[in-house]
C-alpha cells in the first residue's frame, strides 16, 4: 500500500499524559498536512510542512501541540498534557503541489 | 478556522435516484475539493476542480467549479448503497484547504 499512513489507529489516555501520533506520507510527497476533525465537523487545518520546513500553523494550534517532521519524510504530532477537548480524529495529508491531498486513515484520540 | 457553507446538511434518498450538493463561501478559492469519508476513515479525494466554470466527472459523480470561484457543486447520479457516507467539499488557496461541514448522504435501497 503506497498511501499515506497513520500510527496508531486508536489513542486513549488520560487526562494530562502526553501522546505522539506518526504520519508517514507518499512517499515522493513533499508537502504534509495534520488536520484536526471532531464530530459533525470537517477537518481543521493545524499545520503545513514543506520538505522539513513548518511553514505554517494554525491558531488551534496551542503551546501544548507540536509538530516535526526532521527529514522531509515522515512527520510526528505530540500533545502535551491532553485535556478531554483534545478528544478528536487526526488526519495527516500529503501532496506534491497544493493543487489536491490524499488524507491517511486517522489517528482517534479520547482523552479519558 | 474557516469552514465553509455546506448544503444540504443530510440527505435520505431511494436507490436509483440523483442527488445535489453544494458548497459556498465568503472567499475566493484557486482550486476545489470533493472527498468522501466513511465512519472511523480519512477522506478520500473524488475529483479535484481547478478552473472556474470547469465541469468534471468520475464515473457518475459530476462536480462544477463556480464561475465566481466561491462555490462548487456535486452531483451523483443513479445512487446506490455505497454512496452512504459523508461528502465535504474543501476550498483551496495559500497553503491550506478549508473544509466544509459535510453531506451525510444516506440511501435507501
């Protein structure tokens, strides 16, 4: 399968416990995208990579979020001391050009 | 963030019959989206529009992109079961899509 994946599927964890998610994209995919998406919602943009390069970040986007992506490939989400709010599904994209985006499966996250 | 204006927001319809949905929006977009998400799943891309005034089709799905590129259509037509699902339309510009917030489309066989 040479779509982009998501690991893990399912995250739950308590109240202030730190979680990382991975996205690996396409893999000749320079730009990558983490979006967030809660119940009845569409995706929310978070943050955008260019090669390894964040070239820009969302105001959803809180001091407790963190995002890498160290070698242009695959790129890491941490959230530090999750709170019940953080309770989402976190999709990662990835194109060549900003002219589409292939999403991966999703990491759902519940913060208990 | 953004999120655009996304209509209608639930749809029931009988096998075999047509269905229209739109998207529209404040700002003007460079390119327009239409994904399809089922439950627990990431959205997958169904046809992507990138001129205004353009019409393009994937099998029996048909999408239009707004002369005034600030809304977008889709139609399928001769629904069938595995249509269910939600449909969200996504606009493009800068370095970001803003999604709008989805179709639940369910079909009735």
């Amino acid at each position: 399968d040479t779509g982009v994946s998501q690991d893990p599927r399912h995250k739950i964890t308590k109240r202030g416990q730190n979680v990382t998610f991975r996205c690996d994209p396409i893999s000749e995919h320079n730009r990558l995208y983490w979006y967030r998406q809660t119940l009845g919602q569409g995706p929310e943009f978070l943050t955008y990579f260019q090669n390894e390069a964040q070239l820009e970040k969302s105001r959803l986007l809180s001091d407790r979020f963190s995002a890498e992506r160290p070698k242009g490939s695959f790129s890491t989400l941490e959230i530090q001391r999750t709170e019940q709010g953080d309770s989402a599904m976190y999709l990662c994209a990835s194109s060549l050009a900003l002219d589409t985006q292939y999403f991966g499966p999703g990491t759902r996250l519940t913060v208990l | 963030g953004q999120q655009l204006n996304q209509s209608p927001q639930s749809m029931f319809i009988q096998e075999g019959e047509d269905v229209s949905m739109n998207c529209t929006s404040s700002s003007i977009f460079n390119t327009w989206l239409w994904y399809k998400q089922d439950p627990g799943e990431g959205p997958v891309l169904l046809i992507a529009l990138y001129k205004a005034g353009e019409l393009t089709s994937n099998g029996r799905l048909t999408a239009q992109f707004g002369i005034t590129r600030k809304d977008s259509f889709l139609n399928i037509s001769a629904s069938i079961p595995s249509d269910v699902g939600i449909y969200f339309c996504a606009g493009g510009g800068g370095n970001q899509f803003y999604f709008g917030t989805g179709t639940s489309l369910t079909v009735i066989p």
